[in-house]
C-alpha cells in the first residue's frame, strides 16, 4: 500500500510539473540557453592538470610517506658523486635513449658521435626571456647538480666512454667496460646496468653471453643502447622556467641532431613529457569528437522521423543533442568558476552524458506517441511527464549514486574522484535541462503537430483533396493523416515508424518463439562462459605511460626502454632511516643477507671488504668501527663517493658520531614482467621489514603508481555496485516493485561481469581509464533495461509473452535508437591515436554491446518463464491500463479547439 501512495503521489507531481512546464514553454526554453551562454564565457579561466602523479597514482599510499621519508634524509641535492637515473627523479630532467641502427654503441664510430652529442647538449644555451634588455643565456653547466668539486654530475657511463677514448686516441690498450657494474679509472666501482643496454659480454673461452647473463661484472663485447640523465636545478620560479625551456631545446636539439646522424636512433623524454603526452589525447580528441556529435546528430534525426511528415519529429533528435550539449557547456562553465583543472580523462563524461540525455529523449518522444491526439498539447505533454519521469528519475538517481559515491574521499585515486565529480555535476544538469528545455521543444513541436504543420519545414500541410493535384514526390513529402481519417480508419500510427513496425510486426514475435529461446538462453551461456574466461585474466594497468597518446616520446621512449634495458629493474634503494649496530657480526650478517642475490652498490660490504683486506676484524667496538669509517675508508678516492649514502649524528664532546641513516643499491635481474616482479618485490621486502631487527624500507619512484594501486583502482567500481544494490533494495521497499529490483540488480551484475571479462579479452588491462567505463557502464546498463523490466512488472491479467511484446514495444524501441546513436557516436573515437582514447572506446563499445543483448535478447526472452508471474488480479493504474476517456468535441474546419472529457 505504502509502495501504491508514493508511486501514485510521484506520478502525480510529475504530472503538474508537466503542466507547468507546458504553460510556460518559452522561458524554460530560453533559460538553460542564457545560462549555458553566461557560463560559457568563463573559459578564459580554463586550466590543465599539471601534476600527472597525483591522477594516476594512489593518493594515499606508503609509498608516498617512504619516498617523503627518503627525499628528507637524502634529497637529490645533496649527492655530489653520483645520480641512478632510475631512483632519483624528481625535479627536471632530460633523458635520451640512443641507439645504433648496426653495430655497437661503443664502437669508434658511434662513440665518437655520442660523445660529441654529449658536449653539444653540455654546451646547449637557452635564452629567458626570449626578447628584451633583461634577457640572459643559461646553459646546462649553470643549471645542472654540481658535485663536491662544483663540476656537473654526469653519468658514469659518459667517463667510461672517455676513458675508452682517450686510450684509442693514445694508442694505449682499452680499458675492459664490464657489466653491470664496472670500474672507473679513478677505482671507483660504478653501476651502468640501467646506462648501458642490448648488452652481449665475453664469457669463457670466448663465448659469447646476451643481455648480462653471466656473473657479476662480466666483460662487454656490444651494446645496442645507451641511455643518458642530465639533471637540472629547480630553485624557484625563475629557474623552474629556465629548466623549463632547456628541456624543450633539449628534444629539439636531439631532433635536430638524429636528422643529421640517421645510424643513430634517438628517443628522449623529459620530466613534463609524460604530462605533455597524456594531456595531448584531449588535442587529438577534438575532430573526432565534433565527427562522433554530427553523426549522432543524423541517427538521431532518423530515428525521430516518421513516414507522417506531421507526426514525425526530426528536429526533437537534433535539439536532444543540443541540450546535451547546453548541460555540458554549464557544467563546464561551474567547473572554469571554481577552478577546477581539466584532464584527459574527461573525455568519457560527454559519453556519460550523451547516453543519459538520449535515453531520456527517445523515452518521451515515444510516450508522446501513445498519448491521444484529441488531448490538448499541455495535457498531452502533463502523460508524458508522468509516464516517463519517473522511470528517468530513477535511472539518474542510479547515475549519480554510482558517480557520487566514487568522487567521494573513499577514493585513493584522483583521476577516478574528479572524473566522477565532474560527471556527476553533468548528469545533474543535463536531467535539470532535459526537464526544461527539451521539454519545451516538445511543447512547441506538439503545438505545430496540433496545427498540421511539417514536422521538418514547419509549413501547413494540405488535406487530402488538395494534394491529389500535385506531384507524386510532393504528396509522399506531405503524406499525413487528417482527425477525420484517424476516427474512421484509426490505423496504428506507430505503424510509420520503421523501428516500431519492425519490433512490432518482426522482432517481439521471433524472440519470444518457443524455438527462438533455447538458442537464446545457449548464447548466454556462452556469454557468461567467455567473460568468466576474461575476468579470471583480469590484470592491472598500472604503468601511466599506457593512457598518453600514441607516436609520443614517452611511448616511444618507453618502448626502447623496455626492449634495450628490461634485463635489470630499476634501482632500488635500501634505506636504514634508524640508527643501527653496524659494527655487530649479526647485523652485519643480517643485512648481507637482505641484498644477497641482488646487483648492489653497498657502502657496508666496500667497507667490510675493506676492513678484511686490512686484516683487521669487521667486528669492532662501534668507536674503532666509526673511526675507521670516517677517517679511513671515506678518504680514500675510490670510495669517497658512498659519503653521500651515510648520515653521521653528533653524540657529544670528545665521542665519535652514530650512522644515524644510511643507504644501498639493488638491482633485480627481471623478465619481461618486470612491473609485475617489482609489486612482487616491493610486498616480499615489505614483509621482511615488518620482522628484521634493522629498521628499513625500500624506495623507487615507481612504487608510488604500484602501491597499493589494485585495491585503489578496484575499490571505486566495488562501492559504486554496492550503493546501486543498496538504493535498489531500498526503493523496492517504497516505490519499486522487489522482483523488478531483483532483476534490475542481476541485469546489472551480469552486464558489468561481462564488459570486465571481455575487455581483458580485447587486451584492456584495469586501469583508471577502464575502471571510470565500468562505473559509467552501471548507469548506462539501467538507463537501457530498467524502463523494459518496469513496463513488464506493470502489466496485468494477460501472459508472459504478450507483455514482454509490450514491453519491447514501448521500452526496447527507445533502448534501441539510443543504443543506435550512442555506437555510432563511438566509432570516431575509435580513430583517435591515443591508448587512453582506445581504451575508452573499446570500454564503452563493449558497454553498449552488452547493454544491448540483455535489453533485447536475454531479458525478453528469460521474462517468457520466469518471475514476476502475471496470474495475479488485474490492478488498476498499471502503465498497460490507460484511463477510458470519451470525448465530445467541437471542431472548427481542420482541428479540434476546444474538449469537454469526462472520466
């Protein structure tokens, strides 16, 4: 009973909103436009996203507290001797990738030419501000990190190729370059495994070994690749532009310099190259999305039109678009106002709302059909708001419920919270305009319906006698049916309409035979079969460079990497941020053990090598085991580079100094997995220091995008199923009948199943991108089946297959042109060279294709014998139960002026 009040007083207010709507058409008609064109205005105040980390990686993670931790015991700044590429990052940065088209990189040839890339790129100048008298040139020796001697940090690879040089230059017998760790001249022990690669070295008897495979510094016969750091200061605002503009005369400079060396390939990247790239799929976006609006535009005009160029409707489908498009300038508008920043993964909100917005519009154009035409047109527009509203109502409350609760701060990933902050405000809007202004087109276009008026030409249409004078193409371009041909004839008019005619007349027939629906229920067996097979090989995408543009630098770079330098993981860094015993034998133990099985550049075993090959004790009170570290084992040449790895902390007067904190380096040997193998490693020694009596932690730049970042990426799409199970069992208690919640749920469920296993399938790893489709994927699955299980649930006294059939008829038409629309409006996006672009398309293609088998085959056809059951009485005020009305009207010549109905 309570469920019978609140549906009865909802339909109710619907009505009278309808009513108001259609008294006062033009201000509701020109109100969204006004405010769509004021807050259009605001995008002078447009702004990008420049901080890509804080999208893409879990916002509340340890790592980021690990990498704080570590920046604060061991800022990049403070290292004097050396930099790994791989772990210190931050900051500006230039890298390049080099690589030889034949041979090797430490050939003569080629390492002459790297080497005379290197001086160019040394000596690169840069003028700030371009023009004027306070301009001034800054070249890479004025920005870079200086060392203990204030000379340019370089990388070690770059003296081992002057060493290599200078020898060949002279005469003398080359220095043998092993690997992945090597020694320089001056004794220092150097790491290159992530500088040098595509690397075949000398084992026994001449044999030839690939890739690093032998032990532990072998000799280096060929090296396909080389890839360089240089590192720059950032010391506020002016110099954060200075570095600015050298990193772009930097890849304008490799530019340049690979057209004059074509042997050579380059591929470089810098510290905003990753921004730039991921920002540019929404530069590469623009055409195809105007292509995506204006072919959406003519399905849709199609699927307005009928055979009856009175009752046809085309301009309704172009000004469905046109709100769409009015409620995205608005939000956009509020967005610009209160300084909101756009990124490219907005680009799946004007699909959002594009599926939304033309659900609702074909919804009540198709209501608007099953009105009576006697009725005057407010009355007429009063059903439609009660037949439709509130099934739209509800399928936006299932929209912002699932975009509402993934904005919420229970989301650790920002790109997924604002993405759906921003949808959320969209749909919003577009329902508020789909109310106002599409509402008042349909006013309008019912008042020229009214007065037999072209639905595409708006000019009166002649009657009957006075077109059979003109020519054939003029009576088909005005063929309409007058009121006296309607009360004498009365033929179906949805008949003119194509799609109708074919679910009427073909489709609601076939699919509900009785030998129809064991091929059915087979297909989704299979169905189910294959996205079982996907989500059982669901895995994570966690690598940013996966959603930037395609035939990028980052992409391109990143390839080479993964080809020349994949034999090593980055490096990682071993960080001891307490004080410990290191002068203990069993804390020493400890910790060799922890790096065992790693290529490592450890302070604690140079020193304990030292010690051994002075015959003295590696076990010494800790003031002789300090002493000696400082005075002796620092001092000498070929390691005085690990000074930066070790932190001393004052005891008191006349007392040598505690290891406050130290650090090593380790390098795993990797596979092709390697992001993988490193969120393995990453959760082993994390385990590990849970239990070690040393406390430590481990660091590198790309646990901040691993961490965590399954249950961060997974934990939006989880909540938003959970709050769509929960208002739906909620609203079962008062205003949706269960069976037809329960069935809305499973629909839901099995959709959302099926897109998850079939996009793994198609190659779409799980990673913002894909999660913000899957949560969009809820919405769009209950816009296109919910109006096809209420119409079922409604019906009463008759079968199953007949209200099914109904129900197709009625709801499925609708669900199909939107579904017609919403594909074809994809397809451009399709073209875009972009992974991020790609993966939205294949997402949503995959989204539509399944909402549409459940709406109009596996739903028509398991509602044949299963619940809800028709059996019961007959209950007044179902949507199949019309009120009887009989009219007594007064006409003028043409149409009807005034009524007199009586219930």
């Amino acid at each position: 009973m309570l469920r019978q009040v609140l549906h009865a007083g909802l339909r109710h207010s619907f009505h009278a909103l309808g009513r108001f709507v259609a008294s006062h058409p033009v201000f509701f008609a020109s109100a969204p436009v006004l405010l769509s064109i004021l807050l259009g205005a605001s995008f002078s105040r447009y702004r990008v996203e420049e901080d890509v980390e804080s999208l893409l990686a879990p916002k509340h993670s340890l790592a980021k507290i690990e990498g704080n931790l570590v920046e604060s015991l061991f800022p990049v700044n403070r290292s004097k001797h050396a930099l790994y590429s791989d772990l210190q990052t931050p900051g500006r940065y230039g890298r390049v990738i080099v690589t030889t088209r034949k041979g090797s990189v430490l050939d003569p040839v080629h390492l002459d030419t790297i080497l005379k890339l290197h001086r160019r790129i040394y000596q690169m100048q840069v003028t700030v501000p371009a023009t004027g008298f306070n301009s001034f040139n800054y070249s890479f020796s004025y920005l870079c990190l200086p060392d203990d001697k204030n000379v340019c940090i370089i990388d070690d690879i770059i003296r081992a190729m002057e060493e290599i040089q200078s020898a060949r230059t002279s005469n003398r017998s080359v220095p043998v370059l092993r690997y992945p760790i090597t020694q320089l001249a001056d004794g220092r022990q150097a790491y290159i495994g992530h500088q040098l690669g595509g690397v075949q070295g000398w084992g026994p008897s001449g044999a030839v070994r690939v890739l690093g495979t032998g032990p532990r510094g072998e000799g280096v016969r060929s090296a396909r690749a080389l890839q360089l750091t240089y590192y720059l200061q950032a010391r506020g605002g002016l110099m954060d532009r200075v570095a600015s503009q050298w990193e772009k005369a930097f890849c304008a400079e490799l530019q340049h310099f690979a057209a004059l060396h074509p042997k050579l390939g380059l591929y470089p990247t810098t510290s905003s190259s990753l921004r730039t790239d991921f920002q540019f799929s929404s530069v590469l976006a623009r055409r195809p999305l105007l292509a995506s609006l204006g072919v959406c535009g003519v399905l849709a005009v199609l699927c307005c039109s009928m055979r009856d160029c009175v009752r046809s409707k085309p301009w309704l489908g172009l000004l469905a678009l046109l709100s769409v498009t009015l409620s995205g300038l608005t939000a956009a508008g509020i967005l610009n106002l209160t300084g909101a920043t756009y990124n490219s993964t907005y680009l799946g909100i004007p699909f959002v709302m594009l599926g939304h917005g033309l659900f609702g519009s074909f919804e009540m154009l198709s209501s608007w059909r099953r009105t009576r035409e006697d009725q005057h047109v407010k009355e007429r527009v009063a059903s439609v708001f009660e037949d439709v509203m509130l099934r739209f109502s509800g399928s936006t409350m299932l929209h912002l419920m699932t975009l509402g609760l993934a904005a919420s701060p229970l989301t650790n990933m920002e790109a997924v919270r604002l993405f759906c902050r921003t949808a959320a405000l969209a749909v919003t809007i577009s329902y508020v305009y789909m109310l106002s202004f599409y509402s008042s087109c349909l006013v309008f276009t019912g008042y020229l319906e009214n007065g037999y008026r072209h639905g595409c030409f708006c000019r009166r249409v002649p009657k009957p006698d006075q077109l059979d004078s003109k020519p054939a193409w003029y009576r088909c371009l005005m063929y309409t049916r007058y009121q006296d041909e309607t009360q004498t004839t009365n033929p179906p008019h949805g008949d003119s309409h194509l799609l109708l005619g074919c679910v009427r007349r073909c489709y609601g027939d076939w699919i509900t035979n009785t030998y129809v629906k064991p091929f059915v229920v087979l297909l989704y067996l299979v169905y189910i079969s294959f996205g079982l097979m996907g989500f059982l090989q669901v895995t994570q995408g966690s690598d940013p460079s996966a959603l930037v543009a395609m035939d990028t630098t980052t992409v391109m770079y990143t390839r080479a990497q993964q080809r020349y330098f994949s034999s090593y993981s980055p490096v990682i860094g071993f960080y001891i941020y307490e004080s410990a015993p290191y002068w203990n034998a069993s804390v020493q133990r400890d910790l060799l053990e922890y790096a065992k099985g790693f290529q490592r550049i450890s302070w604690l075993e140079a020193y304990l090598s030292y010690l051994s090959d002075r015959n003295q004790s590696t076990s010494q009170p800790r003031e002789n085991f300090t002493r000696t570290l400082r005075h002796s084992f620092l001092r000498e040449p070929q390691f005085a580079h690990f000074a930066d790895d070790i932190i001393f902390a004052e005891r008191g007067q006349g007392e040598e100094p505690d290891v406050a904190a130290s650090r090593i380096f380790l390098v795993a040997k990797t596979t092709e997995n390697k992001r993988e193998e490193m969120s393995v490693l990453l959760d082993t020694l994390r385990r590990l220091s849970l239990t070690s009596r040393v406390r430590f932690l481990i660091f590198n730049p790309s646990f901040v995008y691993l961490d965590r970042y399954a249950a961060a990426v997974s934990s939006p799409l989880r909540h938003s199923l959970l709050a769509v199970l929960f208002l739906l069992g909620l609203s079962s208690l008062a205003v949706v009948e269960p069976l037809v919640s329960v069935w809305l749920g499973l629909t839901l469920l099995s959709v959302q199943f099926g897109v998850l296993g079939f996009m793994t399938l198609w190659g779409v790893e799980l990673d913002c991108m894909s999660v913000l489709c899957l949560i969009s994927a809820l919405g769009h699955s209950a816009d296109c089946s919910g109006p096809l299980l209420c119409g079922f649930a409604s019906g009463r006294g008759e079968s199953r297959t007949r209200w099914v059939r109904v129900a197709l008829e009625r709801h499925g038409v609708p669900s199909l042109q939107t579904l017609i629309c919403y594909s074809a409006a994809l397809v451009p996006v399709g073209s875009v060279r972009s992974n991020l672009t790609r993966t939205l398309f294949r997402c949503l293609t995959l989204t539509a294709g399944c909402s549409a088998l459940h709406t109009l085959a596996f739903l028509p056809t398991l509602l044949t014998f299963l619940p809800p059951s028709k059996s019961r009485g007959h209950r007044p005020g179902g949507e199949g139960q019309r009120q009887e009305v009989e009219c007594v009207e007064m006409n003028d010549s043409t149409r009807v002026v005034d009524q007199i109905t009586t219930v």
